[in-house]
C-alpha cells in the first residue's frame, strides 16, 4: 500500500509518500515547500 501525508502551516506544507505495511514501511520521499512570498491564505 502506498500513503500520501499533509501537513499544512501558516507559512509551508509538507508531504510524505510512504510505501509498504505498518510493520515495514518505507518512507518514499518527504518534503517541505514555503509558500511564496506574498502569499495570503485568504485569497480564494
């Protein structure tokens, strides 16, 4: 099975793509990314 996490902030994410089962899992990339300059949460 294949899991995507979120994390969302104020001022980046993050995400991890994790691989595997609950007793062997495999961390398949992680990353976090501001969000750019001027950027407002509130536009929508």
């Amino acid at each position: 099975m294949t899991v995507l996490g979120l994390r969302c902030g104020s001022k980046e994410f993050s995400y991890s793509i994790v691989r595997g089962t609950m007793t062997t899992p495999e961390l398949v990339e992680s990353q976090t990314i501001k969000y750019p300059t001027g950027f407002n949460d509130s536009q929508g």
